[in-house]
C-alpha cells in the first residue's frame, strides 16, 4: 500500500501538481481531490502525446545531421591518408 502512495505521490509531484497527494487521497478519497488528480494525469497523457510528435520533425534532423558528420569525417580521413601516401603530410599523428 506504501509502495503504491509512494508512486502515486511522485508522479502527481512530477506533473507540477499545486494539490500535494496525501495518504487520505488514497484511503478516503474525497471526489473533488480525485478528479483534480485524474484530470491533471489526463491532460499531461493527452499534451505528451502531441508534443511527441512535434518532436519527430526534429529527431529526423539530428539524426541526418548525425550520418552527414559521419560521411565528412569520413572524407578528411580519406584526404589525410592520401595526403600522407603522397608524402606532403608531415603530422606525426590524427586525433578523431
């Protein structure tokens, strides 16, 4: 029963909640409390979801700009080691 308070608690604390989650809201819940509390974990379900998806737009570009870093490191690596096989590279050593 703790366990499942506890729980509760730290999530209606985590949504910035203004009602603090009490014991009694679990034994003897009043309506009005239970309703707040439902309501609040409702609209943070509903409004996570959307922004979610706000979210992929972006993901999808870190991720492209991710594979493009890749693909130049690829290339100065690539010019490095021809540069050095030519024998005009005078570094001794190439940090990543």
């Amino acid at each position: 029963m703790m366990n499942l308070f506890n729980k509760i608690r730290e999530l209606i604390s985590a949504l910035d909640c203004p009602w603090k989650f009490t014991l009694k809201d679990l034994l003897k819940p009043e309506a009005d409390r239970t309703e707040f509390f439902l309501g609040t974990i409702l609209n943070f379900l509903i409004h996570s979801g959307s922004r979610l998806n706000e979210l992929n737009p972006v993901l999808e570009d870190l991720t492209n700009l991710g594979e493009q870093q890749q693909e130049v490191e690829a290339r100065v690596l690539q010019r490095y080691q021809s540069l050095m096989n030519q024998g005009k590279g005078r570094c001794l050593s190439f940090k990543k």
